[in-house]
C-alpha cells in the first residue's frame, strides 16, 4: 500500500498508518515544515501548494500509483474568516486535484477543511470523483471549531 499524507508535521497520521499498515507499506508524509525521522516514512519537506512542492511529491512516488491520500493541509490563519474560509477550501481544492490523479480507481482520499462558504461546492466535486462521500467530525476536534473531514471512497476511474 502507498499513502501519502499532506500537511503531515507532527506525523500523528504517519504515526497511526505505521501501526495499522503492513510493515512494507510506502508511507509519503509531505510538509512545509521540518518533520522528525520517523522509521518506514519517507518525509518531503516542501510547499505542496507550490509547483515546486508538487514535484518534489511526485518524485517521491516515482511514478508509482498511490491507495490513499490524506490532507491535513490548513492555512495559516489570518482571523479574517471570509479569507481563511477560502484559503481552507483552495487547499483542499489542490489536494482532491492531486488526489484524482495519484490514486489508483478504488483509492481513497480524506480531506481537511473548514465548514462554510465554498464546502457544499467542493464536496460536489468530490463526489463526482469517488463513489462515495462522507462528512465527519472527529470527536477530538473541539466544538467550536468548523474543522471537518471529507471522506471519499473509491476513486471512480479514469474518464474519457
């Protein structure tokens, strides 16, 4: 299995996919800032919303087709929620564009982003992508912040 996992620093996700995965499971965690080493991950540190980033990414996969990508890309916050609202939906924009064409049809794709303007729209185009689609909240997650997951199952396959 190949995972790679956006906005991965502290690695919390890597950390989990480490204990639940297959020891020879490929595991790509991807951030701006700089990660600790962690046993079996392949860290890239990179602005995975930069073309650059996006390469860097790419060559790690080195071609290969990916079963699972998880975004815990967030913007940084300006406190200005109309912009971090966007900011929050354009990450997760680039990241479901990533996702479609990583992932092998049947992969999986989960995705950080804010409740508000712009998530019904961005949820539609998830859904057009993948057979199925969920919105969920962790329960760790305080209750006042408007931080969901999308959750998208089976990567529809290529389309002519």
């Amino acid at each position: 299995m190949t995972v790679v996992d956006l906005g991965a620093a502290p690695a919390s996700w890597c950390q989990v996919l480490k204990q639940r995965l297959v020891p020879q499971a490929k595991i790509i965690a991807v951030d701006i800032l700089p990660m600790a080493p962690l046993a079996g991950v392949m860290v890239v540190q990179a602005d995975f919303a930069t073309d650059e980033g996006l390469a860097a990414v790419q060559g790690a996969l080195v071609g290969a087709r990916v079963d699972l990508v998880l975004s815990d890309l967030a913007p940084n916050l300006s406190g200005i929620e109309s912009v971090d609202q966007a900011r929050s939906v354009h990450l997760a924009e680039l990241a479901l564009e990533f996702a479609f064409h990583a992932l092998q049809p049947g992969g999986d794709f989960v995705v950080k982003v804010f409740q508000g303007a712009g998530l019904a729209e961005f949820q539609h185009a998830v859904g057009e992508r993948f057979a199925k689609t969920y919105v969920r909240k962790p329960k760790a997650s305080r209750d006042r912040s408007r931080e969901v997951f999308v959750v998208a199952k089976q990567r529809l396959g290529d389309r002519a």
